[in-house]
C-alpha cells in the first residue's frame, strides 16, 4: 500500500488493515502489560502505595501502546 493510500485511510480501515509484525508482537506485550497492572490494581491485598502507583501509569502507557500497535498499517 502506498503512503498516499494510507493517509486516505478512515480510522477504521486503519484497524482493520493488516498490521507489520513487529507492531503485533509489540500489541500483544502491551496487551499482556495491561492485564499485569489490572491485576494488580484489583488484588484483594493492601499493596503499598507506589506498587499501586507504578501499576497505573503502567496501565495507561499499555493501553496507548497497544492502540498505537494496532493502528499501524503495513505500506
């Protein structure tokens, strides 16, 4: 796909275009790093302040990884 094709692309298309492997494996890690801080977030146990702390910036910067991975588009 060239540059000019994929500066036309909607959003969606965007999604659903295929993705360069690198950005899949990345995605996935992301994914996997996301779940990590759910956990740890939502553990029944008292866990100290900064665990917690750590756990939600890790969170965000997941999520913004693996929205970013999966817009990517082979060209």
């Amino acid at each position: 796909m060239k540059q000019s094709e994929i500066d036309k692309l909607s959003l969606v298309e965007r999604a659903t275009a295929p993705t360069p492997g690198l950005f899949l494996k990345l995605r996935n890690i992301a994914l996997a790093l996301a779940a990590v801080s759910g956990a740890l977030l939502a553990s029944p146990v008292a866990l100290p302040a900064i665990i917690t702390t750590i756990a939600g910036y890790l969170g965000v910067a997941a999520t913004v990884a693996s929205a970013v991975s999966q817009i990517a588009v082979k060209g």
